[in-house]
C-alpha cells in the first residue's frame, strides 16, 4: 500500500498530468521511506481511476492550513502607505496545486485601530502586502504591532471550509521625513554682563524640532547671522563673547540666532539675542532713597520699597543687616507725647502722690535755683549737673518727700549720663543720696553710679542692720544717651527698669563695713555727703529731668512702660509673608531693627517692608539720621563681598498746626448787685472751645466756568486735650480788698487739675479734654465787694496744648458794672439793668465782626459798620446830653418853688400856686447801651430828626403846662421820661 506525506492534490499522484512534477507534487512511494515495493502495484491502478476522475471532485480533499511566517518586521515612510516586510509576505498551502483548496485567497489583520491593510497579490503563490489606510504620522504614532492570519480559499468558489494559518505578529516602524523645521524655544533672549570679563558662557539659546526620528529631531548647529560682533555660539546654543565688553563702548549688543537640524533644515524664525553691558559691578544695596520725607499722621511709611541686593553673582549662605534709626537728637531720646512729666503721669493711669524733687524754680522750690537748666524739644525741663554743684533739698520746704519712705517706695528719673575721662580710677558719683527718720529709726538709701554700672545702697536701720547693695552693669548707664530709670524697692526685693526694660541685680553685696551717714533727716540731689563735719562729695555729673519719688507704694510695669513708651520707631509690617528662613527682632526701644536670612530674593522682600512709624499726630518735626549696616557670609571665604553702609535720613515734615479757638459774648453788663451777690457773675457762661487741623485740598474744576484748579484750605475738627488756660487782665491787677476771681476747688481737683489764682492772673493747668475745661471755665466768676466803685474790667482768657506747644487766640471779655446814681433811693425808681448781649442772643450780622473769632480772621473792621457805628454812639450821647440839661432846668423852676430835692414838672397856676405834682430825680438811672443793633439806631435817627423837628414846640408845651392849674396827667408824666419807655432800651 502507498503512503502519502504532505497534501494530495491535482497531480499528486503517479498519474494524471503533472503527476511528480514540482516541489509541491509531495507525493512520495512508499518504497521510498522503507516500505514493502509490492503494494505500489496494487494501488497504481487505483490512482489511474483517481486521474480519471473529474476534478472538482479532488477539491474537496482541501486537508492543509496555509502556513506563514511566525514575525515580521516592517518598515513604512511618512510619505508612504507601503510597508517593507521582511521577510516577505508569503502563503503556503500544502493543498497545492490543487485549485481552491491549495490557493491562498488573503489575509486578514487583527487589531484594535490598526491603520493597515493586507492584501493578496498572487493566490497561487501565496504573495502577500501590508499597506497603510492612510498616511501615517511619525510623531502620533513610531511603531505599530499587530497579528496577521492568512486564509486559503476553502474546497470551491463558495470559500467552503475554508482554512486559516497561525497569527502572525506584525512589527511596523515608521520611518520620520524632515517636516518641521527648528522653533526657537523664545523669540527673544536678553542678558546683562559685568564689563571687562570673558565668559564661557553669556547664556544659552535653545531651538527644537518637531520631527520624531533622531535625524531629523536633533539640532545639529546653531548660527550667529549679524556679522562683525564679538561673539560666538556652538552647537548647543552657548553664547561667548571673543573679547571683553567695555561699557565706556557699546552698551548693548543686538544680533539674530537661526538653528539647523540635522536633516540641515532652518529654523523657520530666527531668535534675537540683546546683551547689555554694565559697568564693573560692585556689591551694594541699589534702588534706596537718601532722603525719604515723612507726613505726621501718614501711618507707618517703608523706608526701602524697592531697594535689592547685588552680590555680583557671589553666592552667600548668610546674610545679616541691621536697620538703625538714631533720635537721639529729638527730645529725650525720641518723638514722645508733648506732656509734662505729671500730664504724662496722669495719661498713663498713674496714680496721684508722686513727689517731683527737681520741681521748676520758684518760692517754693529754691532749691534747684542754682542749677542750669535747659529745655529739650518737648518743652521739658532739665538740669543739668556739672560734677561740681548738687541740690540739696531744704526739709522745710520738701518734707512730704520723706513721708512715708521706709522700705515701700519708686524712684523715677531721665538720666544722660556723661563719662568725664579722668586720671586713675573712676569715682562713684551719686545720682540721690537720703536719709530718712521713721518711727524705729532712721534709714538711708543712695543711688549711685559708676562707669557703666549702677547702683542702689539700701541700708533699713543705721543703728542695727547692715547695708545691702544691689548692683547692675549696663551699657546704657555709660553711652551719654537719654534712659528712663525706674527702681522699685520692695524690701528686700529691688526691680530696675531701663527703658521700660525690667532687670534684676547681677550682684548683691552685704556692705558692713561702711562707715553709717549722720543720724539726720537729709535728702540731697547730685552728691552725697559724709563725715562729721559734714562735707559733700561724688558728685554727679550728666543730666537729670522728672526725678520723682513715690513713697508707700510701688509703680506698675503698665505705667513704668507708659512713660517712657516712644511714639515713633522702626517697624516691621509684614511678619505673614515673612519667608522661610527669616528671622526679624526689633528692640524695645524701636530704634534698631535686625533681619537675618539665607536667600537674597526673600532676604529683599523682608527689608523692603522695614518702616518708620510715627503715632503723634503732631509729631517733633526734624531730621532722624538712617543707617543700614549689612554682613554676609559666602561659600567661598577667599572670594566673599563685602556690602557698604547705607546712610540716608528720615524728615518729619512740620505738621499741621492745631487752631484752638475760644469763642462766646465778648461784652456784657450786670447791675452791681450782681456781682456783689456770692456767687459773682461768671465771665464766659457760653464759652465754646473747638480745636481743628486745617490741610490743603484740591479744589474740584468747574467746567461750566472752566475755572482752573486751584489748592485751597479745608478745616477739620478734631478731638483734643488742653493742658491749661489761663485768665489775665487788661490793665491793673485785681484789688483783692474789692474784687477777685472765683473757681470751686473741689471740681479741679476731682478732674485732678491745679488752680493758681493770684491777683494778676488765674491759670489752670493739668490734661483733660476740651469739654472738661469748657464745663470748669464757665463757673469761673467774677465777683466785687459791696460799695466798691469798679465800672469795668477787661479779662483775656487763653488756652494751650501739648505742655505749651500750641496756643489758642486770644479771647477777650469786656464787663460793665452798672451802679444806681442813688443807691438809696426807694427801689421801685431804680430802672432794671439789661445786658448789651443776651446768652442765646446772636449779633446781627452787621456786628458780627466784633467778635474775637471774626476779628481774627477779618482784623479789618468793614467801614459802613464803623460809621452806623458811630453814628449811633453818636445820637445816644446827644440823648444823654439833652436829658441832663432838661433835668437842670427842671431843678431851678422847683428852686423858686422851694420843693427840696424835687423838680416842677405839673400843671402850675399864672398865680403862683404851689405846685400839685413834681418831677423826684432822685432816684434817676441812666443806661446806656452801645450795643444795640444799628437797625435800632436808624430807627431812633428818624425818630430824632422829627424830634428836632418838633422840640420847639414840645418845650413851649411844656412850658404852658407849667403854668395851667390843672391837675398833673400820668400821660405826661410819662413823655417826660428821656427817649422811649417801651422798656427795650432805658436812658
């Protein structure tokens, strides 16, 4: 029997055509592969039938599956849809020659999104191609991996039982074409450089390209385009220059850059390169101002808004600077509320019962006559001590400043120490040296100075305990600066304060072998005295002002604090973007402001926000010096910078002045009895005291009138303290037998003011509001004794603020005493006074310009006003006139009638009659008021002109009813009163 290897198909066999032929005939005997040769010849003629029979029948012997190879590589270009397998594409189908069962019909791809295709080009031979759908992008997609299967074309034409191959896995690469062009990475570089360097590298152009494939992504070379420059640049984009750039020549250098990839394709935009030259770069803080101006009242302003540090490219780890404000200058140390030393007290809470030793010479205070003083800008006294003289404070004349002194007590002093280089060792000098006399003894205490330390010697008992002695080495004892010291002395505790600054002794020495000060009550200022004789020495040398001492208790830290608390200072006011890394510490005296960090860029944003704050809103005008001191630590020691001082100063600007205005009635009058009265007849019942700041404004254009703008003043009241005021008179001083001035005491002293009322003047002084000094000013009177002759007095009142600083005007009282011309007459003659200005009257306008607040402002009187003025002065004295001589006539006709005392002015008879009626004058009062409105006064001149008029024939009237012996008339009675009796105005 024949054994087959391999598919059968048409020709497979030993007969029919084709039988043998070709390698794929695959029809190999039996006998070939060891079989028995005699069953070849029995099967022969079986495979002659099998040629006989027709061939579609063999198709459907379709055994074989078509065979591929397992992987293929390919290659397609951008600009291709073709793919380049290798190996080839091929199908092979063992079924061959036979027809449908050894063809292969195609191949199909597996996928998902796979762009290609397969198609069959030779079914015979199997010949297959991969082919793109559409073209292909390199950058989207590089390589591409799919499964191909191939299919033969089954046992007939309807692709019946058709046969698949193995899959295949398909690997296509896409090769990139030259597409893009380089694209600069910035259209435009720029860079600055130092003169006078060659660099490696100024900086670094940078181009890309949108090609996928090595070749054509890469930049091969970059080139410079402008010609003649002193540059170069190599195949990375570095940019050299080939000589040293001065800046005296160019300073700036403007040429254009292109790049080529490998492919040699342009960059489709060139880049422009500029290259500035700088000078030769010197580290230091740029950007800052030497002058910086400060308005009072501006809040906090920045010192350094746009200062920058440049290193010149040297990298530091460490930077440290120091911002210092020096107001040593101003007042005592800095810009403080413009109080007294007890007004400051006193705005600070502290309680009453201090002791000022150092008071301001006087009656009182003799003891400090001697010493020089001086003033400072706060209008402060203080003294000053030249290491030869002392105070020497008289018990009788201070006793109060030894009550209650035992162990319980505060001292409180400015001090400006001045260190006297001298020969040898430096003597102790003594700031207060007192002893005091208390129920078990006496006690002593000293405060001492020595170089930089201070001292306290307290000694409890002189005639049993030992002295103990507390010291302390400062250097503010010793820098001839202004300090505030406060010492409080809680036995056997001692707390200094420095500046606000509490600290506690460094050294407690048990002093028993000093020799005890004599057992007498003593307190002396400046020196100290020992021995028996008496003799003074270590004596002080510097500067002392308000040396208080508060005996029986002690002074809280919150007030110790208040009084010396600075109101301008350095200020930082950006802790919340503080950076990472930076520290910022101010002192408690806000003159000096330190800043440390690690990174110039934040370090530059730290110090920018560094500022100087003023919190007076009439703060010291002047000029406060600035420096900026800086450190830096470098990498490199040998090569490290170093970074000059910054020295500038600040210009507090001369704020805007602070109008006190005091205004009310300037003119008034009372009938004696008034003022006789015991309570007087208060001077400014309706005072009004208002305090502004007036500032420029911008005035808005018109444009109707197309007015220019203009800058124009506008006021703005503000709340305020007073500090005192002071009444004082025009002319002679007060009689104090006649006349004085009246203040209740008990109301000051609850608002804790002082009252100093003497004949020349009455002053009140001590801080309170302006309201508090309006309500006190208004009870103040004035008050006359009974029969005095006083007519009238002129008082000027004027206040002040800030100890002085700002005054107010002057506002000026006339006051009219109005006397009976008989005072013992029977009170029904006596005609009722009446004011020239009512409380609540206003002046009319016309004579408004007589109060002091528009005398001020206008100094000039308008001249209509001054003639109706004078005009009505005027006809009122002529009023005045014709009434006397009317009066004097009347007194001799009632001469001749022998009526003492009395004038005729009934009807009298032609016979000579006793009268039935006559005029009594003596009682008459006569008033005169010149501030009467003019409309009054024109009224009056009508009324005088047809007066004239008619004065002849009144006076013959009158000389008819003399002699008519009718009964008198109450009618005329009344027209014989000088002008009118309405009761507005009486003469």
């Amino acid at each position: 029997m024949l054994q087959w290897r391999g598919g059968a198909g048409p020709g497979a066999g030993g007969c029919g055509p084709g039988a043998g032929a070709g390698p794929r005939a695959g029809l190999q005997p039996a006998a070939a592969m060891g079989a028995p040769r005699p069953r070849a010849a029995v099967l022969l003629p079986l495979l002659c039938l099998c040629a006989a029979l027709p061939g579609g029948a063999s198709n459907k012997a379709n055994k074989h599956k078509p065979w591929i190879e397992a992987e293929y590589q390919g290659i397609v270009m951008e600009n291709d849809n073709t793919v380049l397998l290798n190996p080839p594409l091929f199908a092979l189908d063992k079924d061959a020659p036979l027809r449908y069962a050894g063809e292969i019909c195609g191949f199909r791809i597996h996928g998902a999104g796979v762009p290609f295709e397969a198609v069959i080009l030779d079914k015979a031979t199997g010949e297959g191609l991969i082919r793109a759908k559409e073209p292909v992008d390199c950058e989207a997609h590089k390589e591409h991996t799919f499964t191909i299967q191939a299919y033969d074309c089954g046992e007939g034409p309807d692709g019946a039982n058709t046969k698949k191959s193995h899959k295949a896995t398909v690997h296509v690469r896409v090769n990139d074409v030259n597409e893009f062009a380089p694209v600069f990475v910035e259209k435009l570089y720029r860079v600055a450089v130092t003169e006078g360097k060659l660099y490696d590298r100024i900086l670094r152009v940078e181009a890309i390209d949108g090609d996928c494939s090595p070749q054509y992504s890469q930049i091969c070379y970059y080139e410079i385009l402008t010609p003649n420059i002193p540059f170069l640049i190599d195949n990375d984009g570095n940019i050299e220059n080939t000589e040293k750039l001065q800046y005296s020549g160019d300073h700036l250098y403007k040429f254009t850059v292109t790049a080529y990839d490998c492919g040699k394709k342009r960059a489709s935009d060139d880049a422009e390169v500029e290259i500035q030259v700088k000078p030769t770069c010197k580290p230091s803080w740029q950007g800052w101002n030497k002058r910086i101006e400060y308005t009072p009242g501006a809040g906090s302003l920045a010192l350094f808004p746009s200062i920058h540090l440049e290193t010149c490219d040297e990298p530091l780890w460490n930077i440290q600077a120091t911002v210092e404000l020096q107001t040593n200058h101003v007042a005592k140390g800095c810009d403080r509320d413009n109080y007294s030393e007890k007004s400051l007290r006193k705005l600070c809470g502290a309680a009453s019962g201090e002791i000022d030793l150092l008071p301001v010479p006087g009656p009182m205070a003799n003891w400090t006559a001697r010493l020089s003083v001086h003033y400072s800008q706060d209008s402060s006294l203080i003294y000053w001590f030249n290491g030869s003289q002392a105070a020497q404070v008289p018990m009788v004349n201070g006793p109060n400043a030894h009550e209650g002194l035992s162990d319980h007590f505060t001292l409180s002093l400015w001090m400006k120490h001045a260190v006297v280089p001298s020969k040898g060792r430096r003597e102790e000098e003594t700031v207060i040296c007192s002893t005091v006399q208390s129920e078990d003894g006496y006690s002593h205490y000293s405060l001492t100075v020595h170089g930089c330390r201070i001292a306290f010697l307290y000694w409890p008992l002189l005639e049993s305990a030992r002295p103990v002695k507390f010291l302390w080495k400062l250097e503010q004892v010793c820098d001839d600066e202004w300090h505030h010291y406060a010492l409080n002395l809680e036995f056997p505790t001692v707390t200094l304060y420095v500046d606000g600054v509490s600290y506690d002794p460094a050294l407690i020495h048990d002093n028993g072998l000093i020799h005890p000060p004599r057992q007498e009550p003593s307190l002396m200022i400046g020196a100290c005295w020992s021995g028996d004789p008496l003799s003074i020495h270590h004596y002080f040398h510097g500067y002392l002002a308000g040396f208080t001492v508060r005996p029986g208790s002690l002074e809280s830290r919150e007030v110790i604090e208040c009084l010396y608390a600075c109101r301008e200072g350095l200020d930082y006011s950006d802790f919340d973007s503080l950076g990472k890394g930076m520290k910022v510490h101010v002192n408690p005296s806000q003159s000096l402001l330190t800043l440390e960090g690690d990174d110039v860029e934040t370090f530059n944003h730290a110090i920018q926000h560094v500022a100087y704050m003023n919190s007076l809103r009439f703060a010291t005008p002047g000029v406060r010096p600035l420096r900026l001191t800086t450190t830096v630590k470098c990498f490199s020691e040998e090569s490290c910078v170093s970074i000059p001082d910054v020295e500038g100063y600040v210009v507090v600007l001369q704020p805007d002045a602070p109008q006190i205005l005091l205004s009310g009635n300037t003119h008034f009058a009372h009938p004696a009895s008034d003022f006789e009265a015991p309570d007087g007849v208060p001077l400014f019942p309706n005072l009004q005291i208002t305090c502004s700041i007036s500032h420029q404004v911008e005035a808005k254009k018109d444009e109707n009138w197309h007015s220019t703008v203009t800058d124009t003043r506008m006021s703005d009241e503000i709340v305020h303290n007073l500090d005192g005021c002071e009444i004082s008179l025009v002319g002679d001083d007060l009689d104090p037998e006649r006349e004085y001035l009246l203040l209740d005491g008990a109301l000051l002293q609850q608002r804790g003011l002082e009252l100093a009322n003497t004949s020349a003047y009455l002053a009140i002084t001590g801080v309170e509001s302006i309201a508090v000094y309006e309500e006190i000013l208004r009870q103040v009177s004035y008050h006359i004794s009974h029969g005095a002759a006083l007519y009238e007095r002129k008082f000027h009142l004027s206040c002040t603020e800030m100890n002085g600083r700002y005054s107010s005007n002057e506002f000026t009282v006339e006051v009219n005493v109005l006397h009976n011309m008989n005072r013992a007459a029977h009170p029904n003659h006596i005609l009722s006074s009446q004011q020239f200005m009512h409380q609540g009257h206003h002046l009319p306008p016309e004579l408004s310009g007589h109060s002091l607040a528009s005398t001020r402002n206008n100094p000039m009187v308008p001249s209509a006003a001054t003639v109706i003025i004078v005009v009505c002065v005027g006809f009122l004295a002529l009023m005045v006139i014709l009434g006397i001589l009317r009066i004097h006539s009347l007194h001799r006709r009632g001469a001749g009638q022998e009526v003492p005392g009395a004038a005729e002015v009934g009807h009298m008879s032609t016979g000579g009659k006793e009268s039935d009626m006559f005029w009594d004058d003596s009682a008459l009062t006569i008033i005169v008021n010149p501030m009467e409105s003019y409309q009054s006064c024109q009224e009056r001149a009508a009324e005088s002109s047809e007066g004239r008029a008619s004065k002849g024939t009144e006076d013959e009237d009158d000389s008819t009813d003399s002699e008519t012996p009718d009964s008198p008339d109450s009618n005329d009675m009344d027209d014989r009163h000088i002008g009118k009796s309405d009761g507005s105005h009486r003469y």
